[in-house]
C-alpha cells in the first residue's frame, strides 16, 4: 500500500485515465447489434467432467478483445480492439469472500498489506525526488476508503476529493477501524493488494487471470455487446452494483446497495459468472502499459494466451509501476468512468489497497 499512502498523505493525486463526460442515453446508437469479426471458437471437446467446488469451467476459443465498435462510453486506452485466443480454464463464480479470505488467514497466519507498518525508504522510491517525509503520526497502517462529498464536483478529476486514507481501515475493517465484516461473510473481501491476493492464490493452488482471460469470460461470447446482458443500459441497475444519482454527491441506490453487496446478488452471465461488473475491481495478473494495446493491434495474426505487457508503464502516472484491474466496482457512474463495460479497464499500483478493490482466482486445466 505504500504508493497509495503516499499519494493520499501528500495530495500527489493526477487522474489516470480521463473519463468521458456525462453520456446522453438517448443518444445511443439505433443501429442493430453487429457481430464482431470473430466469433467465439468454444472448445467443447475439451470441457473437463467436474469443476473444482465455487468455479466453472470456461471454454477456450477467439475472441475481439477491447472496446466494441458501438461504444461511445469506451475510454482511449481500451483501444484499439486485437484478436486474441485463449485456452480454456476453471474460474471462481464469484469474487473471493470475507469467509474464504478469513479461512486463508486464519490457517496461515497472514497479514495484508495495509495491516502492516509503513516503509518510507520504499514509498520516496516512486515519488518524485526530494518528496518531503509526512509526520509519524501519518505513516501508520491504513487504506483508502470512498467519502461522499456534500456538494457537487465541477472536477472530476481529481480523485482525492472522494478518497479519504483511514488508518486502521483493512479486509477486517472496510469502512474504517469501528467498522467490521460481521454478517458480511459473503461479501467480497477488500483492501486486497496485489500481494495479498497472490498469497491467497498460492495457499488455494490458483492463480489470478490475465486481462485477456477475465474479458473473454466477462464477455461469455457476447462478441458485440458494451455489457454482459446486451446493449441495454436500462437494465444496469437490475444487473450491476453501480453507482446511480449524482457522482459522488448521492447514490439513490436503485440497484438496492450504497456500497459492496454480497456476491451473487445480481445475475450471472452466459458462463455462470457473478459480478463480472460492478462491485468491486477484480485484479488481474497483466503489467498495464500504454502502448501494449497498440502493440497487440499490430500483429497481423491472432496473439495467444497472451500475458499482458513485458513491463509496466503508463505515460500518465510514471512515477508507479501498475497492473491491470477489471470489473469496476459500486463507484462505477455513467458521469464518471462507466467501467461496468466489459472492456473497461484502469491501472492499479500493486501494493495498493482500496475499499472497492477486490479479486478472483483461475486454475489453468
């Protein structure tokens, strides 16, 4: 978490990616839904006879990965759309739980990222040079957790202005140190660092998905289509934990929750899979760099099984090295980022930590 207390104890904050301003639904294109250029090759013969207990089996085949063509929400870094191909593998059907995350606790003794003391000599290295250090006082244990703001935000940019660093705040205590996970045992676990989830990962036999392979199973072979259910933004709230009202002022909470809500409230999509959006952003495995899409795009041929970029780098954020997260998550807004979309995707610094940032695991066959 140590890049995350940084930028929040020193207000270094600078927008990652810019998101589209607010979308005029009745602008939406009539056009009827096109097939994109690859269909779906399903693998059938090769579906194993049982998945393991809480995953399902996705079926390998090609796939159009990025922003479909019909998506005027999409943001500039999830394009340009590449053929990809990826083998089949077991994926949970949901995101990992406050249960789960506390049986791997409770069995190995782990403690998270943002539960343990904070190391200055290895914050100042992704900080631009001759960043003065905060006061003690500030340098404790703790993650970032969402406040709504009173009034309106004419920037939305600057996303400090909704983050506030709480120390005590972690997995045991999301909201804060007087919060808990009491009665929350299926709700997904937060505050999770990149760390974090790959412990869990190696105490469980899995692995974390790379980008290609979580899109190909958000997408459960809607080639075509902005979201898991079709092109019907109508339909979010009764299909997604998101963020409806004024951003960040007031949530109306038509879709039922404020914040997370337990895994497996709303429904699945083709492949059986809960909580493909919204919620909470799902790591992945793939380095995030700028021009890795551009790279994919170039290649005349279908890339396979690809593993993201061979190293980090985004021109917006140099100072940090980042990995890819998909999903979005209950602060997802139309007037914001959108990122309930399948092909949405923001760059996260491994040893962060957040409120709405959580994770789910894969196991090759």
């Amino acid at each position: 978490m140590q890049t995350a207390k940084a930028i929040i104890y020193l207000s270094l904050f600078t927008l990652i990616f810019s998101c589209k301003s607010k979308v005029d639904n009745s602008e939406e294109s009539t056009e009827a839904n096109t097939e994109t250029e690859i269909a779906i090759q399903i693998q059938s013969n090769k579906i194993p006879k049982e998945a393991p207990e809480g995953m399902v089996w996705i079926p390998g085949g090609e796939f159009i990965q990025g922003a479909v063509a019909n998506d005027n929400m999409a943001m500039s870094h999830e394009k340009p759309a590449h053929k990809v191909y990826v083998d089949g593998f077991y994926m949970d059907i949901h995101e990992v739980t406050n249960a789960e995350f506390a049986k791997f606790v409770d069995e190995t003794g782990y403690i998270t990222v943002a539960e343990r003391e904070i190391d200055w000599e290895e914050i100042k290295k992704q900080l631009p040079k001759g960043t003065p250090k905060p006061h003690d006082s500030i340098l404790q244990p703790g993650s970032l957790v969402f406040k709504k703001t009173k009034s309106s935000l004419p920037n939305l940019y600057d996303y400090s202005q909704w983050w506030e660093w709480k120390i005590g705040a972690s997995w045991k205590h999301p909201n804060g140190p007087n919060s808990g996970i009491e009665g929350k045992k299926d709700y997904p676990v937060v505050h999770i660092a990149l760390e974090d989830a790959q412990a869990y990962c190696k105490w469980a036999g899995r692995r974390l998905p790379t980008e290609a392979e979580w899109e190909f199973a958000a997408r459960a072979g809607k080639t075509g289509d902005k979201f898991f259910w079709g092109d019907d933004i109508a339909q979010l709230s009764s299909h997604v934990n998101s963020w409806e009202g004024e951003f960040p002022v007031n949530n109306t909470m038509e879709d039922g929750y404020e914040r997370r809500a337990p895994v497996m409230t709303y429904p699945k999509n083709n492949f059986g899979l809960y909580d493909m959006a919204g919620n909470v952003w799902e790591w992945t495995g793939d380095w995030y760099n700028t021009n890795y899409y551009n790279e994919l795009a170039s290649i005349d041929e279908v890339t396979k099984n690809p593993k993201g970029a061979k190293s980090a780098f985004n021109s917006s954020n140099p100072y940090a090295k980042e990995k890819v997260i998909k999903g979005g998550s209950f602060l997802c807004s139309a007037s914001y980022c959108a990122s309930y979309r399948i092909s949405a995707r923001m760059a996260t610094s491994p040893d962060s930590g957040m409120e709405h940032l959580g994770f789910r695991t894969v196991l090759s066959e």
